[in-house]
C-alpha cells in the first residue's frame, strides 16, 4: 500500500490591506488620485468602480497628473482605452473605460493590458469582473456617493490593496 504524498498548503492568500476616507469636493478627488499616485509603480493594476457621477474620471485626472503623464486625462468611455505617455521617467498610464464590455478578460484580450501591465500603471473604470485575472496584486477603489442627489459632492472611498504587493503599503497615508 502506498502512503498518500503529504498534503502542501497552497500559498496563504495575504490579508487585505484597506482605508476609507471621505471626499467632499471634485478637487479633492483628484488630490486623492495625486496622492495615490505617490504609491504606484509600473506594473500596478488599480480597479475603479462606483456609480455614475462618482468620480471615477476625476479620481483618474488626479493620478495622471500625479503619474506626470502626457494628454488630458478624459473619460475613454467611447475610445475605450487611453495610453498617456509619461513626461520624465515614470510609468505610462492606460486608462480603460469597461463600462461598454459585457465580457470577463477575453473581450479585454483585444487591448493587450496583459503586455502593457508590467510597464504601466493600468486604471479600469467598470472593471469588476472583467480584469481581475490579469494579477492578484491590485487595489480596488470603490467610490460611493448618494444616489439620486446630484447636488451632494460627499463621496466615501474605500482604497483596498490586495495582494503581497500591497500587504506592507500604508494606505493611511491617502487620508493625509
């Protein structure tokens, strides 16, 4: 009889590593996404996701001009996707609108995120679902805001790293 081969525990998935913070203001939405910018690195994956009118464009404005990229960073809804080129020696951004893909990765294949991944910073608005696959190192940003009342501009943030990438990253420093 042969003694079944030892059982090897998978590698443990690192805790999450999350903030909340609250954002009154368009302008500091987009200080937050200059903040963050400060933490990310080429080869980071950050997933927006939030209402309508959250502020997922501005938050993505913001970290642009933290990134110091080239180009007006707008919403690529009908482009799809936008490549912003760095103006010194940081990553590129690639701004991903997914609102308009029914489909998970394979109807993101076409966008070959997977080669610009390791050079870029990659930001998907509406990408729940759909990109995941792509790492396990990412940080979701979900933006909530009242629905219904366009007038009220407060917007809870939850900054959430996932990821050995993000394990040891201080998240607090975005409420700075």
């Amino acid at each position: 009889m042969e003694a079944a081969a030892p059982h090897t525990p998978a590698e443990p998935t690192p805790p999450a590593n999350s903030v909340e913070l609250t954002v009154t203001s368009p302008e500091q939405m987009r200080e937050l996404g200059r903040r963050l910018a400060k933490l990310l690195r080429a080869g980071d994956l950050v997933l927006l996701s939030g209402e309508l009118g959250a502020g997922k464009t501005t938050l993505t404005r913001g970290l642009g001009e933290g990134l110091g990229v080239r180009g007006a960073v707008t919403s690529p809804t009908f482009v799809i996707a936008r490549v912003h080129p760095s103006l010194g020696d940081g990553p590129p951004l690639v701004h991903v609108d997914a609102y308009r893909l029914s489909g998970g990765l394979d109807e993101m294949e076409d966008l070959d995120l997977d080669v610009s991944l390791p050079e870029s910073v990659i930001v998907v608005e509406w990408g729940e679902g759909k990109v995941e696959e792509l790492t396990e190192d990412r940080l979701q940003v979900v933006i909530h805001r009242a629905v219904g009342d366009t007038s009220d501009e407060v917007r809870r943030v939850t900054v959430t790293g996932l990821g050995t990438r993000w394990t040891a990253t201080d998240l607090t420093v975005l409420s700075a």
